[in-house]
C-alpha cells in the first residue's frame, strides 16, 4: 500500500480526522505509533514513518500511544474494499481464524497459498497475518483495561491471551511496565457487566440503523427502544444480553452481560458486523455517487449502514420465514416461533427489559414440529431442513473464496433461492457487493431515482445492468434505494425476504414484468400468490400444480 509522505503529513499536521483509522504514524524519537488526530505536538517529518494499520505500526516495533489511544481508532480492515481475499481473511481473523490455527489453514480456507495471502497482507496492510491478530489481541486488552474493572487475569482470557503470563510478557515488552498500570482510575461499571466503546467512522446514521431493527425485531429475543438497540444472545450453549446505543466521540456503547469472558472477541465481532462499524463511507459514497441516480440519495444518506446479522441460522431462517409476506407478517411468525421454540433466557440479568428468550438454534428446529407455526407445509418442511442443514455444516455461514461461491453454496441450503442467498450474503457474510437484484424495493427505488430523468421505469434486467457501475459496493446501493423509498424503514417495508410482488401501488411492476428475469424466488413468489388466490376460488388440480412449482428450492 503506497502512502505520500506529503500527504501523510499534510493530514496529521492539520489533525485532519478523516484518516482517522486510515493511516498510523510511528514516531522514530520515541518508538511510539499514533492516530492522525493524536492531540500531542507533530514531530518533524524526517522522525515520522507512515503505516495503514496498527498492525504495521507495531510489527515495526513501535508501541500504541496513551494518549490518542490507537485501540479507540475505527477499525476499517475488514472492508477495505481494495481486496476481496485480505477482507475476507480479516474476517476470519476476528472471529478467531487464527487462535488455533495457523496462516498456512487460514489460506486453505480462502483458496489461497499461504505465500500469496502473506503478500496480500503486506502490500493492503502493510503487516503479516499473525501480526494482525496479535495487534487485535493487545489492542482489545488494553482497551479492557482501560475501559473496565476486569481484574488482569480476566481481561487477559477476554482478549484471547492464551495466559496471563503471556498477557503480562507482551504488555511489559510493548508498554515497558505491567498491564495493570495502564487502568484508568475511573473505569467503572457494575461487576458481571462489560461495557466496549465501538468506535466508526462517521457520518453514520444511526436514526435509520434503528429504524431498520426496530421493523425486525424479534418479540422476547430484540428490544429498540428510542435510541438503543438490545438483545438475547447464545454462543456454545451459554446465555446473555446486549445493548447498544450510540455516545459523543463517534463510537457506540455495548453493554455486554455474558457468563464467559472469553466469548468477548467473538461478541464483538459479531456486533461490528451487526452495526456495520468496518466500513468506510467516505470511499462507499464517493463511488456510488459517480452514478448521477445514485449520487443524490447518497447525499441525502451519507452515513447509510448496511444492517448485519447477529446469527447466520437465525437470519437465514427469518429470511425463509418471511417469504412473501410482509416485514410485520414475518415478525409475528418469528415471535410465535421463538415462543414455541426458543429457551428461556437464562443466567442473565437482561440489560433491558422485554428480553425472555434466545432464538432457537439449529439442533432445536431440526426435530421440530412446526405444524402449529401457521406456514404452509412446505415452508415448514424448508425450515426443518435448513436447520438439519446447518447441523451438518455448522460453518455454511462462514467466509468463502467468493461472492460467487457464498451464494452457490448458500442455494443449495433448503428453501434459499437467489434473492435469499443474495440477502444472506449482504447480512450475515458481510459481502459488500451482494445484491438481490430481483427485490421490488430496489427496483421501486431505482425507478423513483431515474424517473424525473427518463420517465421510463427500468425492469429487472436494467436494475442489473445498471447495478454493474455501483460494483464493488452494491449492498450499499441497495440500502440506499429501500431507504428512498422508504421501504426498509417502515413496519410494511422491504421484508426478511422477497416482498410480496403485488402492489397496488405499482401495477407497472406486476408479476408479470419478472417473468423474463427467470429469478427463481420471483417465480417461486408468483406460483404462491397464484396458489393462493386459486385456494380462495376453485381449482383443487390447478392449486396442486401451484403449490408443487412453488416448492422451495
Ligand atoms: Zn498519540
């Protein structure tokens, strides 16, 4: 990665917050690294060397700043958009890929040699793999440190030390003094409670992240109150709760109640994803607005998120379950499944009130009865095997080689057609160019967009076509046209999986006009509602042909 020098200065000698996150800079006098915005006076150029990442910085021997606190800079690896293999690695790098495993199985899992992605990393990040995780690994500690009153011991399993002498070594060879000396005196919060600074880039809207939950969220398992966000959570067979809310400083506040400390790494990567804290939108909205119908709903949204997934069985199932009906139709069911279904929330006190139950997992719907959930058998049946699916295949959701292969393998899954795997693929994968091209919204919003300009609305196949241009960035397009239409941000909008595709508002789009895409959840979409309506008239034959063609892939 090639960084000017003259530009490099220019930025942290102007404090200039926009390469907070892009860019670190070690101090040669001191053996320090800092973020651009550090508030201490800019050393002379000729005592500065420049890194992308913090990893770089301190693989190159400097230590983190106390002051600017390189740990509180947004964290952008995941999504830097320039490659797709070094993204997905990252991925799998905070979520563990590399605690008990080595570069040489991180590689295999991308389809990569190990030589090459070791090149990938040093020419994106300007560091090693292992030195990634490593940086992650202190950066996270000292920031429980800082920010909680762990004992030592704790923090060190929290941030994934294997021991606490190894935690003790690596804080006093980068520190030079023991860990415990870098708390802070004020850190607070009750005890059985952590609470983590999440730190983004900004802009970000928060008011439209929260609207999009709050039209999801899952009675008993998801609270959104005004301004926050809570929920039940379940990792290996443990129960907890957390709530999140947005502070001064452009970070949000998690609050984590969780038995196991160790689950900590994983918690917060799973919350990154959900809110969506790697990305960069800056770079998103620059390239999206070089398409001029794009470029004013990008102005009008500059700090739009693409919402993630907390749980990949659970979105996938919520996307099947929702399956032409409504985001309020779709809710209910959740509900009534996660009553049935779920377990009682327990070994928690909930961070907010309404949390009862977790989402049930895959081992307990793989031998359920859902006759009584009020989905038609097939839909049922999918269900059931999609949670059998997952039992034999735990890591379906995981990272794959490509987009291509994410939504190959994801189709293959019990009752996931294209616009679902797409969506899976944007939620769960964090694909940032996953794009369910057959969606109503989108191609409402499309039209909305280009309508003043053509007065002619695009079909399917245009949406598509036109969707090259927005490449690599297509799941922020696609969020960008639900929310000018105000789709997914209102309790009938854009649901959890294909919209219904009659509307009443949009005659021109009717079921026909998807015809010639040949999207198979469109098609599937169109025999239900054809069933449907044949069920509500006469035609016993015509609605078993019906029903048969519409049996989920
Ligand atoms: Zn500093």
């Amino acid at each position: 990665m090639d960084l000017d020098p003259h530009a490099c200065y220019r930025a942290i000698s102007t404090r200039d917050a926009r390469f907070d996150g892009r860019l670190f800079i070690g101090v040669k006098t001191t053996g320090i690294y800092c973020r651009p915005i550090c508030p201490a006076r800019t050393p002379r150029r000729e005592n500065l060397l420049f890194f992308p990442s913090a990893a770089a910085a301190q693989e190159a021997g400097f230590r983190p700043c106390l002051r600017c606190r390189p740990e509180a800079a947004p964290d952008l690896g995941v999504w830097r958009g320039t490659s797709n293999t070094v993204s997905r690695a990252l991925a799998l790098i905070e979520k563990g890929g590399l605690d008990d495993a080595d570069v040489e199985a991180l590689a295999e899992r991308l389809g990569v040699g190990e030589r090459q992605l070791r090149r990938l990393f040093r020419r994106h990040l300007g560091a090693s793999p292992i030195a990634v995780a490593q940086t992650r690994r202190v950066l996270l500690a000292k920031h429980l440190i800082h920010e909680t009153r762990l004992p030592m011991g704790e923090v060190a399993l929290a941030a994934g030390f294997g021991s606490i002498r190894r935690f003790n070594e690596t804080f006093q060879r980068l520190f030079g003094r023991p860990p415990s000396t870098l708390r802070r005196a004020t850190a607070a919060g009750p005890t059985g409670e952590v609470a983590i600074l999440l730190p983004y880039r900004p802009p970000y809207d928060w008011p439209a992240m929260l609207a999009f939950l709050r039209a999801r969220a899952i009675p008993g398992v998801e609270t959104v109150s005004r301004d926050g966000y809570a929920r039940t959570i379940e990792i290996a067979g443990a129960h907890g709760t957390v709530a999140v809310r947005p502070i001064a400083g452009n970070a949000l506040r998690a609050t984590i109640q969780f038995p196991q400390l160790s689950a900590l790494p994983t918690i917060v990567a799973r919350l990154r994803r959900v809110f969506d804290l790697a990305a960069d939108p800056e770079v998103i909205g620059a390239h999206l607005s070089e398409d001029h119908v794009l470029a004013p709903l990008v102005a009008a949204r500059p700090g739009l998120r693409v919402a993630g997934a907390w749980d990949g069985f659970e979105l996938a199932v919520r996307a099947v379950l929702g399956q032409q009906i409504t985001v309020v139709a779709a809710v209910k069911l959740a509900a009534k499944l996660v009553a049935a279904y779920g377990k009682p929330l327990s070994g928690a006190t909930p961070v907010s009130d309404g949390l009862t139950h977790v989402f049930p997992g895959p081992e307990r719907l793989a031998v359920a009865d859902l006759s009584s959930l009020g989905v038609v058998r097939t839909r049922a049946a999918a269900l059931v095997s999609l949670a059998r699916a997952v039992v034999a295949d735990p890591e379906i959701f995981g990272p794959r080689r490509s987009l291509e292969e994410a939504i190959l393998k994801l189709r293959a899954l019990p009752g996931v057609g294209e616009w679902t795997a797409q969506y899976i693929a944007m939620r769960e994968m964090r694909e940032p160019d996953a794009f369910p091209a057959a969606d109503i919204g989108l191609m409402r919003g499309l039209m909305r967009a280009m309508v003043d300009r053509k007065g002619r609305r695009p079909s399917p196949r245009e949406l598509l076509a036109r969707a090259e241009r927005w490449r690599p960035w297509r799941a922020y397009a696609a969020q960008h046209l639900w929310a000018s239409h105000g789709l997914s941000y209102d309790r009938r909008g854009a649901p959890d999986g294909p919209p219904p595709l009659r509307s009443r508002h949009d005659p021109g789009l009717a079921a026909g006009r998807l015809r010639a895409d040949g999207d198979p959840e469109a098609r599937d979409a169109r025999v239900g509602r054809a069933a449907r309506r044949r069920r509500a008239g006469a035609g016993r034959a015509g609605r078993h042909r019906a029903l048969a063609r519409a049996r989920p892939r």
